[in-house]
C-alpha cells in the first residue's frame, strides 16, 4: 500500500511522545486514492481497508483498535474524505495514531505529564474577587474536588489568585495511581486530551472514572471564561478556537467510552 502519512525526521525529536505523533500529521495532503473502505478484523483487533489494504499510522504501525464500534468511526472518517485525505477532518483517526506512536512507547512519559498538571490544577486556584465569580467557583468545583479527596484519597490545597501553592505529594501520588485504571495507549492519550484541553487533570479524571460527564466537564472548566464573556463578550477568532477546542474534547470522550466499553 502506498504511504499515506509518511514519518517526518523532525518530529522524532520533540521531547513531547504526544505531540511527536501530533506533528506527524502536518504533511501536504495527498490525493484520495481509493474507492472502497471496510474493516477487517484480525488477532490484534479491527483495522481500516482501503480497496482491501490495511492503513499504518504515520510511523508505519497498523492502524487497528479493539472496539468494533471505534473501528466504525474511523471507516466514517476515510468515507468521507473526498479529492484529498484531509487530516484536520480526521480526529478520531489523528487520537488514534496519537496513542500508537506516540503513547504506546511512552505510558509512563504520558501518565507522568497528566500528573504534573495536577500539580497546578486549574480548579484549584481561585479567584479573590468578584464575590460572585468566587461563589461561581466554588459551587462548580468545590463537589469536584470533595469527589477527589473521598474516591481519590487525593486531598488538594486551594490557593488564590496565581502565586504557585505546592500540592501535598500524598494527594499528587493518589493522582499517579488513579491513573492505573486507564493504562492502554488509547485510553490514557484520551485522558490525556481532556487534561491539556481543560487545563484540570482532575477533571479530566473524573470524568474518566464515570463522576462527570463530557459536558459538564466542558462547563466547569470555561467558569472563568464564561464569566468573562458574560461581562466584557468575546469575538468571532476567540469563539472559533473554542469551539474547535470543544470538538476535541468530544471525539476524545466518544472514543474513551469505546475503548473503555470492552
């Protein structure tokens, strides 16, 4: 099968394992080349075909998942590409090549950068003024970080304003081993996009143990944005990035659900 989205030298070299497969995909698109798309299933899980050949991820892996109900998603994706194979309307397919070449070697670089977000959560720092932003964010994430001490063990510190509050290490350790639940490449790069989308790994945690769902997570980590836009409005650019933002956060909740529905 001909190269679709071949390795680049250069993206090897970011530290990041999760933007290394990221930058992989920034290449001229190439022609639509084939006519039919099916799945085929093997002793590794599900994979797209393309005029009956299997497709590789940018570093040459087979691009196979372990849900059937994933795998449609990608097949929708190669569908539905039209003259060429646009990337930017891939996003299922651009998470997946994330957790095979760029998670899948490095599971612990990964768990390890999710758990330095915790470190400077978003929900726990606090703003001291309005009096109504401050109630604003305390009802939000106040339930949110009481669920994180009882389930979790992890008991965090809430500091005002943006001076640096250094976290218990007993809380920042309970976040390390609350990511053993999600240990597959595909799961953990998912937990992983909602960490760096919200800016909260707590967040992103409780929602992958079932305590938030997609939305309301989305909700709770724009409370501050929110408020801004209710007073001060927001424009067409800022609006735009938002809503791509919340794309991402949904394809990656869809395909957490799948992955973690086995």
């Amino acid at each position: 099968m001909r190269d679709i989205l071949s390795d680049l030298s250069d993206a090897m070299s970011d530290p990041d394992p999760v933007r290394r497969a990221q930058i992989q995909m920034k290449r001229p698109l190439p022609k639509r080349f084939y006519k039919d798309v099916s799945i085929g299933q093997g002793d590794d899980g599900f994979g797209v075909l393309l005029d009956g050949r299997a497709v590789r991820t940018p570093a040459k892996r087979p691009l196979v998942v372990s849900s059937a109900r994933l795998a449609e998603r990608l097949k929708a994706e190669w569908e539905a590409q039209a003259e060429e194979i646009d990337p930017a309307k891939m996003p299922v397919t651009r998470l997946v090549n994330t957790a095979i070449d760029g998670v899948a070697d490095n599971v612990e670089a990964v768990a390890d950068e999710i758990v330095r977000f915790a470190g400077t959560d978003m929900i726990c720092y606090r703003a001291d003024s309005p009096e109504r932003l401050v109630a604003i964010q305390r009802e939000a994430w106040d339930p949110v970080l009481e669920w994180a001490a009882d389930v979790l063990g992890a008991r965090f510190i809430l500091a005002e304003g943006v001076i640096h509050q250094e976290q218990p290490a007993q809380a920042i350790a309970a976040i390390a081993a609350s990511l053993g639940a999600f240990r597959s490449p595909l799961a953990l790069a998912c937990v992983h996009t909602v960490t760096t989308l919200t800016g909260s790994a707590i967040l992103a945690l409780a929602f992958a143990h079932g305590r938030l769902d997609a939305e309301t997570v989305w909700r709770l980590a724009h409370v501050d944005e929110d408020w801004q836009i209710e007073h001060w409005g927001t424009d067409e650019e800022a609006f735009r990035r938002r809503e791509l933002r919340r794309q991402e956060l949904d394809v990656a909740a869809a395909v957490f659900a799948d992955e973690t529905a086995r």
